[in-house]
C-alpha cells in the first residue's frame, strides 16, 4: 500500500536551471521557473484599481509587470559578448572590443527583454516550459 504523500509538502518556491541561447555560444542564462501561482501574484502586483464615477476599474500597468517578470525570470547570465549584443538590440558597441562581456545585472535584463524582441520570446518559452527545470 503507497503512503499518503502531501503533494503541497513535495512543491519548492523556487527552482533554477542554466540555459544555452541558441545561436551564442557559451551565452548562458540562468532561468528561474515561474509557477502559476507566481505569474498570478506578479499580475495583480501589476494591477491597480482605480475609482471613476463611483465605478471602479483595474489598471494594469505593463511597465511593471515587465520589470517583476524579468526580475523573476532572469537570476544572472554568463558570456554575453557585445557582439551578441549587437545582434539582439539596436546599440553601439562600437567602443568595445566585441569579444569582451556585458555584465548581468536586473537592468541590463530588463533592457534587453523591452529592447529584443527574440530575447523575450526565448525567456518567456524556457521559463514556462517546466520540462526544463525537471
């Protein structure tokens, strides 16, 4: 006979992997997962209810929501050549040698998740893909 097992006592906060960005080697980007609880959470975190005529409505403020996200998201990266930079967003990097690092940091990610178009669609695919994290 199985013991009765708690589901709920098994579940982590929070879980992370390390990820190839295809096309750059060694750019790697540590992904944190993004349970459905969480993306609730960082919506209404999102949203502010406002009073109009004694009605009320919801706001969702997108600039924040993008900012909680990324924070969530993305926890660090490594090998982030500038000339990978320059392939995903419109900079120029033309002062550093394309062989040398951007750095991590959660405003450099942000950046580049409201600046690229192919960075976003890859962090958000990886991160609400649980396989990944298995």
């Amino acid at each position: 006979m199985a013991q009765e097992i708690s589901l709920k006592s098994l579940l982590v906060p929070s879980k992370t992997v390390e990820v190839e960005y295809p096309g750059f080697p060694d750019f790697k980007v540590t992904l944190g997962y993004i349970s459905r609880e969480t993306l609730i959470n960082l919506r209404k975190k999102s949203t502010k209810t406002s009073y109009k005529n004694r009605q009320t409505g919801d706001e969702f403020n997108e600039e924040l929501f993008l900012e909680l996200y990324a924070e969530a998201a993305i926890k660090s990266w490594s090998g982030l050549k500038f000339k990978y930079v320059n392939l995903l967003v419109p900079v120029d990097v033309s002062k550093f040698d394309q062989e040398d690092f951007l750095g991590f940091s959660k405003d450099n990610a942000l950046m580049l998740m409201k600046n690229s178009t192919d960075f976003d669609t890859f962090i958000s695919e990886k991160v609400n893909d649980l396989g990944n994290f298995s």
